[in-house]
C-alpha cells in the first residue's frame, strides 16, 4: 500500500512524459501517392501547417501502389493513398485494401458518382479531380466532324492517322471498359480492331507525346487526357504554343453517350496507423482552398462542384456532356477488354 502511494507521483510524472510522446507519433501521415505534381507539394505543406501534421510521401505508379500494398499487408505503414484512375480505386477497394470512412464532411462535398459505394459504414474511396478523355488532331488533314465519335475512330476513313499510348494504360482501360457498357462485348472487339487497324504507329510514350506527334505530322488523330492538353494550352514555351496552334481538340461523343470522364481521387489504407489523421487528410482535400490546388494545379475539375477557380484552358475547352457509366462497372470490364487487346494486338 504504502509503497504504491509513494510511486503514485513518479507514475504521474511518467505519464505526462508518456503523453506528448503518443501524440506525437500521431503526427506523422504516411502518403502512398500516385500524383507528382508540383502544386501537390504546397497542398501538403498547407495541411501541416494547418494541422502540424507532417506528411512522410511514397511516390510510385498507380500499379506499383497497388503491389506494394498487397506485399505488405497488415505491415504496411501507408495511412491515405492516392490514384488517378477510377477502376484502380475500384479494383484496391474490391482487393480489400482500403477501409470505409464514414464523414458528414466527404458525404457532403464530395457528389456520391465520385465516391467508392457506401456500402452502410462509409464509402471506400472519394474523387477529388475530374479529367477527360478526349481527341486531338491535325486541323490541316482532319476534320473535325470524323472524328466527333470514340465510335469514328475505328472507321475506315481513318486509316493511318490514329496515335495512342498503350492499351494497356489505365487511362486507355477505362475508356475501352466504358465503351463495352455501351456498345456490348462484340462490337467493342470489333472497334478495338478497327483502332488498331488505324494505328499511324505501334503505340509508345504518354499522352503529351500523341499531341505532339499531331503536330509533327506522323498522326493525324490522338487520344489524351484534358490536363496534358490544357497543360500545354497554358505554356508560354514557343514550342508548346506551336503544337497547340497546329491541332483541333474535340469532347467525343456529345450527341450521344457523352465524353468519358475519370477521376483522381483517395482513399484511407486498410492498415492505417494513423486513422484520424488520414481522414483529416481527406477532409482537407475536400475544403475550397485544398480543391482549388489539387484540380487547378493539373489543369483538371475539381470534385466539389461549387469550386471553380479561373483557369483559361479550361473555360477554352468549354462547358460539355459527361459519361455516366458508373466506375464498378467501367472496372468489372476491364478484365474482359484486356482479354480483347490480347485478341485484336493492341500492345
Ligand atoms: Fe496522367
């Protein structure tokens, strides 16, 4: 008795050292990030300061985030990850390497096509950036009413023109898993073939490099995501602005099925040490200032709609219809598309 009240003090005393240490632990977020952007750095800087949580970053591929949390299962330090395509949010969440979150803040800001499905305790993922997956080409040897349509395309009269990277991209599987919801698995083979069928070229680089091989003349027609177009569109280099002089951009499918969006978007690990923090994460992303930074800075749309910073490529590019396939679907088919790409030799 005696000697447990005389210890009571120094227990006290280890406490109050115990403290500060446990919250400081909690002040550290693992970032699995498959954006690299520059303007991505000031947001985390923001969050910091704001919170004084530091954010230690893992930079990798959307594929290379996804192995790597598989490998490390419950080891894994990662607490918040973040992709840039809808169906590897979809296929992570699906792997069960995600948690649900539940949060007025998400739920409310972040419209419910941009998030995981709220399976009763929270959606799994939530987009915070918007792109599209739209057409360049050549203004001088193109016109603009061939290629109008993902569908024209794969037309005959457009032989020889069309560039593309890889079949494979994520960006490309989701256009692809997209278009089978529309057009059924037969049809969506048969227009695979008449792409590859198309080809001015096997398909190599990223989607910057299509633009520009437009401009050079070796394509006449390329499949790019908005930003890196917009991205060029806001460069003061004389060799961009000359790219862009040179080509037509089109938002596909406008009088149909509308043009095929994807998303960027987060999600906490299933593993998270640092839970709160994470979801604090993600709640910051969601705010005005944190939104303007994350979309604007890449040249995209952000997620909460009310948000709409003044960006010049994008008001040029105008206002249009979206796709509304719905993302567990687009990912459901990527499975059989790769199996078409297989089929038809699209590398
Ligand atoms: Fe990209």
């Amino acid at each position: 008795m005696r000697s447990i009240r005389r210890a009571l003090p120094a227990l006290v005393a280890l406490a109050a050292v115990l403290a500060p240490a446990a919250h400081a632990q909690e002040s550290v977020l693992n970032l699995y990030s498959a954006r690299h952007y520059q303007t991505d750095e000031a947001l985390y800087d923001n969050f910091t300061k704001a919170t004084g949580i530091k954010i230690r970053r893992v930079d990798a591929d959307d594929a290379g985030i996804l192995a790597r949390l598989k490998s490390e299962g419950s080891a894994s330090p990662a607490d918040v990850i973040l992709l840039v395509d809808a169906a590897r949010l979809w296929r992570a969440e699906v792997d069960g390497l995600f948690q649900p979150v539940r949060s007025k803040t998400l739920d409310s800001r972040i419209p419910a096509q941009l998030r995981g499905k709220d399976g009763g305790d929270g959606s799994q993922w939530f987009g915070f950036s918007t792109r599209a997956r739209m057409v360049v080409y050549a203004k001088d040897s193109v016109a603009r009413d061939d290629v109008d349509t993902y569908e024209e395309l794969a037309d005959p009269k457009n032989r020889g023109k069309l560039c593309t990277r890889s079949g494979s991209h994520p960006y490309n599987l989701s256009l692809f898993g997209a278009m089978m919801e529309h057009l059924g698995p037969q049809k969506t083979e048969d227009w695979l073939k008449g792409l590859v069928a198309n080809m001015a070229r096997p398909p190599k680089g990223g989607d910057t490099d299509q633009i520009k091989a437009v401009a050079s003349g070796e394509c006449g027609i390329a499949i790019t995501n908005s930003y890196y177009l917009a991205r060029l569109m806001r460069s003061d280099k004389p060799e961009d602005k000359a790219v862009v002089a040179r080509i037509g951009a089109v938002m596909p499918n406008q009088a149909s099925t509308g043009t095929h969006m994807n998303i960027a978007g987060g999600a906490v690990a299933r593993h998270a040490k640092n839970r709160d923090a994470a979801i604090r994460f993600l709640e910051y992303l969601a705010s005005d200032a944190a939104q303007g930074y994350f979309a604007n800075g890449n040249n995209e749309w952000p997620a909460v709609a009310a948000v709409r910073p003044a960006n010049p490529a994008l008001e040029q590019l105008g206002k249009f219809k979206t796709e509304t396939v719905p993302i567990s679907v687009i990912g459901m088919n990527q499975v059989k598309v790769q199996q078409m790409l297989d089929r038809v030799g699209y590398k």
